[in-house]
C-alpha cells in the first residue's frame, strides 16, 4: 500500500530518566507538541520508559501496565501514532528491550533482536533479545521498526525492504565515544539505503556518559530511501517534524532494484 500525498513525522529527542512516571509526563508533552506540528506519527527514543543504567529488572512493566497504558491514553488524546521504547518481562529473569506501537488503530510491538554487547557494554546480560522482524501498516503506508545497535546489521533493514516496508522507524539511546557520532550519521544513512526506504532515526538527547552505558548522542535524523539527509537535530532536546514522501520508494526500487532476491 502507498500513500499519495506527504506524512509528517516527528522525532522527539528527548533525555529519559529513571523515573517512568517523569517520563510518561515528558512524552506526553512531546506529544502534544508533535500534533500541534501536524505530525501524524511520533517516535521516541528507546528506553523512554527508563534509562539504561537503572534497575530494568525492577522497573520492567508489562504491556498492560502503567505505562504503556499511559502512552496509549495520549496517543488518543492527540490522534498521533507513537513508537516509544520501554522494558517488558521476559519470562527468563531479565527483560525485553522492547517497542510499543500504539494509536491510529495500531497496536503492536517489537523487541530488539541485536542487543548491545560491545564496546565493553553487555546489554545481554539484563536483557533478553527478540526473535522476529516486524512491520505493520497504517495512513495506506508500510512502517518497519529496528532499534539502535541493530543498525549496524545491514541485512535487517534489506529484509524490512523486501516486506514492504516504505518507512523504517529506529528508536535509539546511542552512547557517547570516539567516532560514535560518526558511526550513528554514516549508519543511519546507509541502512535507508540498504531498505531503500525513508528511515526516520530518534536518539535520546545527549546525556554525559556513565561507564558504558548507551544514553545518547542526539542527532536525530530523517534520511531519503537514497542515503540524502532530509533534516537532522543537534545534540540537545528537541523535536524534528519531516515530512516524507512514501511514492518516492517504489520509484527508488525499480530504478536501484537491488531488493530482488538472487
């Protein structure tokens, strides 16, 4: 399916703490913010629910829970469709770093699948990964969901491309380091190219670094199915509204079809 005209989305980078109760105050704000911006779409970071570096086991809540049941009660009030990143039970003593999807007659979530163990962090040993790609549809167009170090597995997004996806949604909380930021730009862009689809990309805002936890580098961006930066935000808080054209896709595919399988 494929819309004909613009949506706007909007990529609310924002700084979560360890208190989900702040939190929930925060994206309802950003929120509102959004659909005053004639957003349609809202993303936030993940771990809007709690940041990394607190107690995920104790403050994990399933998706009946408070928290998720608040996020749902703004995505009604404001008539938004929001992505926001929170920790759920796993069933194995830790927790699953997941997406919830909510509003605009959508209900769905995804959990990361690539956990971050690396640059000397180890994300697996309090989380449990995800074992299923996910897409979902809503306003005639085909989303696709990764979060944060799954970005840096091409194979992912090509896959989400060959499903349908027209636009990939990538909540992040992308630690601080040397050549991070790099990275983050250079991946972000790549992997719209690997989907051939628009990416938009929502980081926590920076925060200064605490061990090797992820926290936030900013630099939320929306990128076109060819790799072009179509707007970016600094580090600090704030939220980017772009408005992205999902026709451009199938043009991209059948002039660059490089998602047909060998």
């Amino acid at each position: 399916m494929t819309m004909t005209t613009a949506l706007r989305l909007a990529a609310c980078q924002s700084n979560a703490g360890g208190d989900w109760v702040a939190n929930l105050e925060r994206v309802r704000a950003d929120a509102r913010a959004a659909a005053e911006g004639g957003a349609r779409v809202a993303v936030f970071p993940e771990a809007s629910m709690a940041c990394f570096g607190s107690d995920l086991r104790a403050l994990c809540q399933p998706l009946d829970g408070p928290f998720a049941t608040g996020v749902r009660d703004v995505a009604a009030e404001t008539g938004l469709l929001i992505v926001a990143g929170m920790f759920t039970p796993s069933g194995d003593g830790r927790v699953h770093n997941t997406l919830l999807v909510t509003g605009a007659g959508v209900e769905t979530r995804y959990d990361k699948i690539h956990l971050f163990d690396a640059f000397g962090s180890r994300e697996s040993d309090t989380v449990a990964p995800g074992d299923s790609l996910v897409t979902f549809s809503a306003f005639g167009t085909t989303f696709g969901l990764a979060t944060c170090f799954d970005l840096r597995f091409s194979g992912q997004f090509t896959e989400l491309g060959r499903r349908g996806a027209e636009i990939v949604l990538v909540p992040a909380s992308w630690g601080e380091g040397p050549g991070k930021a790099e990275q983050w730009d250079l991946l972000v862009r790549a992997r719209a190219m690997d989907a051939q689809a628009w990416l938009l990309a929502c980081d926590q805002a920076w925060t200064a670094p605490s061990g090797t936890d992820p926290l936030g580098i900013g630099r939320s961006a929306c990128i076109d199915p060819l790799g072009g930066v179509r707007a970016r935000l600094a580090a600090g808080e704030g939220i980017l509204l772009a408005d992205v054209e999902p026709t451009l896709v199938a043009d991209v595919r059948a002039r660059v079809p490089v998602l047909r399988r060998p």
